[in-house]
C-alpha cells in the first residue's frame, strides 16, 4: 500500500518545530519516515524474494522508442529471458519501458520498481501487474535493485542512471555485497567516461586500483551484453547478492 504524503500544513508544523525547537514534534515527524521507509523495505522484500534470477536494465526514461539504444535494450530483454532470467527495471518511459517491453514479448518476468516523482515517471505497460512496486525513497528502491538482480545492464543515461552504476560499483568495490556482472552497454557513449576513470582517476590522481577498471564489462550489441552475464555465472553460483 502506498503511504499518503505530508499535507502542506503538516510541513509547515514541521518546519516551525524546528524554528521553534519543539523536539517532540520533531522526533514524532523522524518516527513517522522511519515507519514509512520500514514498509517499503517489507513491501519490497516480500515480494522481490519470489520472484528468481533477475537481470536489471537502467537507461534514461529520456530515450524515444525510434532511439537505436531503445531497440537494443528491447533486444537485450528479450535475450535475457530467453537465457533464463527475469528483468527489472525502474518501471517508467524511455529505456525502462524498451526492457520491460522486450521481457513481455518473451512472457518473461517483467519487474518494475517505480519511483514516485514530480515529473515525468509513470508506470509503462510492459510491468507484470504482480511486479509493479511503488517506492518514495531512492535509497529503498536501489537496495531493491541491488539485492535482487543477478547483473545490471547499462544503457545510456542521465544523473539517474550514473547514480545507479556507480552505487553497484562502490559496493562491489568495497566489499559490501558479493560481486555481480555489471555491463555497459554502448561504447561511444561511455568512451569519454572510462577513459577519463583510466587518464584522471586512475593513473593521475590515484583514487582508484586498477583493478577496479575490471569491475564492469563494455558491449556494444546485444549478444555481447547478454554474454557477459552468462559467462560470470559460468564461474559463480546464482545467489543473492547480500
């Protein structure tokens, strides 16, 4: 069930407490999004642990259907059910539509994790309507993304899509979930970024191993996006990834 947002006068309460430093109303406030974040996590929890071996797609909810990358992540889906997996993806236009799209032509499992937002985002028709999830925070829903998909397929994308990829790369990288295949696909759009990763923050400023560079896979069509997930777990076991 989705919870109701704060009324206006609720907010304005909320802020006066602080400029008043009415802590009680403060601390009810804090408990109220403490109950409300629970509930997303157990909503998604629940129904995410049934559902199998999952591929999520990230893009930009930007990309028109007559876009080359729009067809492709169709294509990638498509494969990607045929190779055995479901497919996950943020729910709404553009990139996320193309890959639930190309998972229901399969009859696939067709996930979305949808994010409620000012502008743009809306459920596309591809979801399964089993699969369909409404989150409020984007912390609840990457965790969601994370723990449940067995690789990640990256389209090309804005700050969203950037803020998804480098979350899976950090947590990798650190140790704090178990390693999972993550592929971008595309190499002139991502050209500029791995070669400024390799030229700036690698070998000029040290801030990353360079055995990170390995923590991603580049592929251009389909066959090679989906190859990349089938040869990680030619190696590893199917498992969560935390």
């Amino acid at each position: 069930m989705k919870e109701k947002k704060i009324s206006g006068k609720q907010e304005a309460r909320i802020i006066n407490a602080f400029k008043e430093r009415d802590w009680n109303e403060i601390k009810s406030a804090d408990s109220r999004v403490i109950f409300k974040v629970m509930g997303e996590f157990v909503q998604g929890f629940e129904k995410l642990a049934k559902i199998g071996p999952c591929v999520s797609i990230f893009g930009s909810a930007r990309t028109q259907p007559a876009n080359k990358y729009y067809k492709i992540a169709e294509e990638i889906a498509a494969k990607v059910v045929r190779h055995g997996y479901g497919v996950i993806t943020g729910g709404g236009p553009g990139i996320m539509e193309a890959g639930n799209k190309g998972a229901n032509s399969q009859g696939g499992k067709s996930v979305g994790l949808n994010i409620d937002l000012p502008f743009e985002q809306k459920h596309n028709i591809y979801i399964d309507r089993d699969k369909s999830i409404d989150f409020d925070y984007f912390f609840v829903r990457k965790v969601m993304f994370i723990k449940y998909s067995q690789g990640f397929i990256v389209l090309p994308g804005g700050f969203g899509t950037m803020d998804e990829l480098f979350e899976a790369l950090t947590l990798i990288q650190t140790h704090k979930i178990g390693r999972f295949p993550v592929v971008l696909v595309g190499k002139e759009y991502w050209k500029g970024l791995v070669d400024w990763l390799k030229s700036t923050m690698l070998e000029v400023e040290g801030n990353i191993g360079g055995g990170d560079l390995d923590l991603f896979k580049i592929a251009d069509t389909p066959t090679e996006a989906v190859q990349a997930i089938d040869e990680f777990y030619n190696k590893y076991d199917l498992s969560p990834n935390f």
